[in-house]
C-alpha cells in the first residue's frame, strides 16, 4: 500500500473530520431521496416539471435569465467558452495558469474546440485589472476564478472585479465566472449571489463543493445563450434521459447549506489561526477568505505523511487525509470547511493541532 | 395543450401500459438503492471498488479486456469514433443513415471531432456485406447497430455479421458495435453477448433501454483503447467526481433484466401478431427479432391520436403514449417490451386491440 493510502486510510478512520460534510458515502444520494415522494417523475433529456423548477429557481438566485443543469462543470465551462468564441469569431480565451480549464481537463477546450488560452497573471497570485487591460491579443472571454482555488482559495478585491467588468463590456470581451465556490465567498464579499453575477454574463456554479452534493453544475446566463448551450451538451453527450439523481440531490443540499456559508467562513478562519500558531507551518491566505485554504508545511511531503498519520491515529482527529509536495523541501493540504468541523470537540481539535505543532518541532527543527 | 401531450396523458392515466417497465418515477433510483448499504463509498473520478467491479463484470459478460462506464451512449460512441480515427489517420467512419450519431446528437461527431460521416446503406432496411464491400472511401471504423432502431429493431443475419467482421478485419477498418439493445437481440441470435461482441473491436451498452435502469453506457475493447477513452471522457466532461447513481441502479437493474430478454422478445412477438390482424395496421419487422418492433397505420398522426385516447379511456390499457408521421397519411408509433407487458391481463389486451381494429375499421375504411 503506498504512503499515499496510508494517510488517506488513517484520516478515513478517525472518529472526525475536518473536512467537507462527512465520507462521500451512498447515504448522500439515500438521505436526499429519502426526503421525495417515489411518484416524482424524472424528466426526459432536460425537460420536465423538476429540472425546470430547479433550473428557475437557481436563475432567481443568480439574477440571471436562465439556466441549465449540467451533468459537470468542466462540460458548462469549455461549452460557455466556445459559444463565446464562435460569437466573436476568435477562438482565444483568458484565464489564470491554474484555471481548472488549463489544468485539470486532459486539454479538452484545445482539442474539442480548437481553442487557445491567453494566461492571465503569475501562477502565485490572483487575476488583477491590470493583466486583463494589458491583453495584448484579442480573446473572446475572460475567465476568473472565484476563489482561486489553486493558491488557496484567494480573492481579488470586489472593487477590481467591477473595474474588469466594466473593461471587458467596453472591449467587447465576455467576463465569465468560474463560480464553483460562488456561494462560499459571498460572506467575505458581503454581497449577494446575484450582485456578483451581475458583473459576468455567464456563470458557473458547483454543487459539490460547499453544497456537498454528489455532482453537477449550472450554467448561467441569457436565455439565447442557455439555449445554444443545450445544443452543445447533447453534442458532448450531456444531454442524459434522466439527470435528476444530481439536480434533485443539489436542490436538496442547497437548501440545506446556501446559508451556512457564513459559519463556515468564520470556522475557516478559527482554523487557520491555529495553525498559523505552529511551527513551521502557514496557511494561504494567512486569512482565509471563504471556507478554503491551504495549510503550508516546512517539511517534505513524506515526512508530513508520517506526522499527519500519526496524529490521526493519537488524536481520532483527522486533519487532513492528503499531503501535496511543494518543492522537495516543502508541502501542502487543502482545507475545506463544512459541517464536519462544528461537530468535532473544540478541545480536542486545538489539542490535536498542538500535537501536530510539537511533532514538527522535534522533527523539523 | 397539444395533442401530443393529450395522448401522453391519457397513456400515463391508463391502469396498464404495453411498454417498459413502468413509469420513469424517482422510485426507480429509491429502489435500486434501498437494496444498498448507505456506508458503501463513492468512487472518485472513476477510481474506486465499486465502479471498477461493476466494469470488470461487464467487460467479463462481453468477453472483452476492459470497460469504462460513461454517463451517455453519445459520448462513449463519439469518443470510440475519435480514437480509431486518430488511430488510423483517417476522419472518416461509416454506419447506417438513421445511426444515433447523425439524427440525433446535433452533429456532435462533425462539431467536436471533425469526422465525417459515409452513410452505408439506404434508410429503410440494415446494412447488408455487400454495403461494406462496396464502400468507395476509406475510412477507420464501421459501425452496426443492432437492432437497428429507427426502422423497427431489424436485424441482419448472424453470417452478415460474420462476414463483414472478417472483411473490415482483412481491410483494417474497425468494426464497433452500437449494441444499445444488445441484450435483447440475444435471443433472436442463440449467442451469448460475448459471442456477438467477439466480432467487434469496440461495443457500447446501455443500461436504460431492455434494462430499465436510469441512465449511463458501457464502452468495452481493449485495455489500450479503453484508457485512452478515459482521457476523452474527462475532456468531454464526463468523468464526474460520482457516477454512482447510475452504475449502481444499472448494475441493480441488470441482474434483475438481463435474463428476461427471452421473455420479452416472445411477448414482442405475441404483440406484434396482434397487430398484425387489425385492419389497417402492420408491424416492422412483421416478427419482431428483438424486445421492440414499430406499429405503423395507414392513417395520419392525428387520428391515430384521437383513436389511441378513445381506447385508453375506454379500456385502461395504454397502447402507446406517441405516435409519429410517417406521411401525411400515415403514421407509426415504437413498442419496447418489458415488465410492464406481462402483468396486462391477456384478455383485457386482446380487448384493447380488437377495439383498436374496430375503430379503424370505422374511421379508415
């Protein structure tokens, strides 16, 4: 079994974990169906009373004219992308080096759709007006990020997302969201999913992120927009008879956390600050910024495999069941806050940050 | 509200209804997982026990090295295209006029991938040895469907199959089989599934047609082919974090089915001979191959749909919830055997039908 397993095993067997909801278990897709009448009827390749009332729904939320529902994110985003480009007739869009587009989607916008990335800003840092107004080619969309999830869980100010907007409509370029975690970061903007959504003309948004769903997306934005993009789905082969297993578990969950955004901004930074207090560890940002962050370690990715196990298996606390290496000298985890925290003991969870602090100073030290 | 929406009504209020399994509630997805433990994990982006058991069973019930589950048969098969075109450095594959990919995907295999398609075959009959002999144009892949769907779920003979397997293997063009209803036409060949797949170099199955699950495909061929559809599927969008609800009710929903194909196509027979008696109707095929077979009426769509409400009100039973133009003056609606067929009380059928006949009689002659 490798070091990786090990840590993942041992983080699976605590008694609690910080974070998300709880083990992706099949009692998700259980509890949320529990709740609905067995007459329901599912709807046929997107139309149907169900999707349509969600779909209505999250377009009110959103403040956008209309929505649909996707089987995934990376489906509504390469989508939104080229309906873009073939408007504008160029087939260039902008993003972040990290944007998901970039990094985690086998290169599908290229060799799907034949379209090509202008990297906005260095890899280590946010989007800022400055990168998008020094564009020196001509694209059809701006792609942010909000947060980016790759450095953190970082934000621009709300002020620079205004400016780019108001840019992108004097330029002609389309501004769109990557909103997987738009509703974790409302807190700490203090405005409202459909203020922020007013500055993009189409926006994604997630359901298994801070809604703790089981998958799927909407994508946003005019109707004739939402309507081209129902074309491409069935061309991507996203037009499912039936995808009421995700949009019926979304709705159920959205209900459920939509508003707890707050709480878990506000865990998210109790969090950090203990680990800010340890030696040799840091978080990004040092103040998180939504329910994200990363916690940076001073050691190598192996050694923190080891310290990390062995907190799991002294504390029944699980911090985290991955570890990333940085450079060779140096690691990370992501942290994501859901309903897991509230329920762990405050004791114990300080106590077992303290045992991880004074593990590092007798090993890195 | 359309007439179209009348007759689907009025199907839906009958006691009993000639096709599938019954109505597409949500209890479908509640059933298949009230059978299931809630603490059973959800895979991750396709890795983990229980989607990797379910593919190995079916790669081992389809006789093929492996198998990969994808949320649609558009995808799968556009994507199975895609790699034996890469393959052989030509863009071109040939099936049937009225194949799923070029009526009903919006073009997808043309937008997305840029292969063009050779129609084989003229639309009203299947594609015979002597339509790929022919072919004037190289290309990388054939592919059959079998049934052939649109025009009733017509079957070559085995030994056309045969035949055309070895001619594309001596001229190394790949064979791939659309074997959506593969299942069903077992019975009709006396072959096991892994005999018919044996002629194939890719096969995709679906899980919500004879089987009745809720959605979902399965790509079969080698290990080679089946990897590199991997990088495909998360490019197209289609490697969600949890595929779970679909696999799981398939996998649920197979078991129960899969063995009933011979059932269903006798039904299918005993139906269509039905038919076949009433004044004014005929069935295609005249006998059924398979667990379907059209019903087409020398009289127009409209009234057909006033007769098929008047014998849904009069005798409970739903012959059919659709029924479609063929010309102005004729029309046809699709019968797909399943559970639903058995539990229809013979003579209360045998009613409906002869009051069908009579009705014609009256309104047509």
């Amino acid at each position: 079994m490798s070091e990786k397993n090990s840590l993942q095993d041992a983080y699976k067997q605590t008694k609690f974990q910080v974070n998300g909801h709880g083990p992706r278990y099949i009692q998700v897709l259980k509890e949320a169906f529990d709740a609905l009448d067995g007459q329901l009827e599912s709807e046929m390749y997107g139309k149907g009373e169900l999707i349509e009332a969600f779909q209505q729904n999250m377009a009110r939320i959103l403040g956008k004219e209309a929505t649909v529902f996707f089987p995934s994110g990376t489906m509504a985003q390469q989508i939104a992308m080229r309906i873009w480009c073939d408007r504008k007739g160029v087939k260039k869009v902008a993003y972040h080096p990290l944007c998901h587009l970039e990094i985690h989607e086998e290169n599908g916008l290229k060799e799907l759709h034949q379209i090509e990335s202008v990297l906005l800003a260095e890899k280590d840092r946010v989007i800022e007006f400055e990168d998008v107004a020094s564009l020196s080619e001509d694209v059809s969309c701006v792609l942010l990020e909000l947060p980016q999830r790759e450095i953190g869980g970082q934000l621009p100010e709300y002020e620079t997302l205004v400016k780019i907007s108001d840019y992108c409509k004097e330029k002609g370029i389309k501004l769109h969201l990557d909103g997987a975690r738009l509703f974790e970061i409302l807190p700490y903007y203090e405005k409202t999913a459909d203020e922020v959504c007013s500055l993009f003309d189409s926006v994604y948004i997630s359901f298994y992120k801070g809604i703790g769903g089981i998958a799927g997306a909407i994508l946003a934005g005019d109707q004739d927009f939402i309507e081209e993009s129902k074309v491409w789905k069935r061309r991507h082969g996203g037009d499912l008879i039936s995808l009421y297993p995700y949009y019926l578990s979304a709705d159920y969950y959205f209900e459920q956390r939509s508003g707890k955004m707050g709480q878990y901004y506000d865990q998210a930074r109790e969090l950090a600050s203990y680990y800010n207090e340890c030696y040799g560890v840091s978080t990004l940002p040092e103040v998180p910024v939504s329910n994200m962050f990363h916690v940076h370690f001073a050691a190598p990715k192996e050694q923190m495999e080891q310290l990390l196990i062995e907190t799991c298996q002294e504390t029944g606390i699980g911090l985290s069941g991955h570890i990333r290496e940085v450079t060779g000298t140096t690691s990370y985890f992501e942290v994501s806050i859901g309903d897991g925290y509230g329920i762990i003991p405050s004791e114990d969870l300080k106590a077992a940050i303290r045992l991880l602090d004074a593990k590092m100073k007798k090993s890195i030290r």
